[in-house]
C-alpha cells in the first residue's frame, strides 16, 4: 500500500481535494437543483392553467349562435347550417354594449289583496 501512495503521489493528492471539494459543493448544487425541480412543479401547473384560460377565452370568442333555431357554430360562416338564418356572436350579445336605462328593469307595484 505504501509503494502504491509513493507511485501515484499525484493521483493520491488530487483525490484528496476531489474528496474534500465535492461534499462541499455537491451538497449545495444538490440543494439548489432540488430547489429549482420543484418550483418547476409549482409553476408548470400554474403555466397550463393559464394557457387553458387563454385559450378557452379565444374560443369563446369564436362562437356564434343562431337567434332562430339556437344552435352553436364556430364562427365560420355568416349563416346557419340548420336554418338558414344569420347568426349573431355571443359578444354581441353580451351587455356591457348596452345602455344603463337599456338594462333597467321596470317593474310596477301592485298590492295584492
């Protein structure tokens, strides 16, 4: 064993500081790489979700109802596979076009005896 340190005196030293550098540093890059997984499993959910909302927005977009028969299509024509008649878009629709006193119901009161 003695002759085997004498003849590989540099491969003795270089394990040594091998032996000593990589607990030091190990340790800490392992912390860092577990650390950086699982922010990665925290943030990729997170990251879906919001491409599903976007997408789900854009396809929503896209829909256009028929105010004859009331069925669905995505946008692609102008007229009804069903009837016939035009459609309008669900945006369209949609309230926030609209005056306030266009929103207002009015009722009347009436006692009831």
């Amino acid at each position: 064993m003695i002759y085997f340190i004498k003849a590989n005196k540099n491969l003795f030293k270089y394990s040594l500081i091998i032996l000593m550098v990589i607990p030091i540093f190990g340790i800490n890059f392992l912390i860092s790489f577990l650390g950086n997984i699982l922010i990665l499993l925290l943030l990729i959910p997170v990251l879906l979700l919001l491409v599903v909302f976007l997408g789900f927005n854009s396809f929503k977009s896209k829909i256009n109802t028929c105010s004859n028969c009331g069925s669905i299509s995505l946008g692609l024509s102008d007229t009804c596979v069903n009837c016939g008649a035009k459609l309008t878009k669900i945006n369209e629709k949609n309230q926030n076009n609209q005056k306030p006193s266009e929103k207002t119901i009015e009722i009347k009161a009436e006692e009831i005896k």
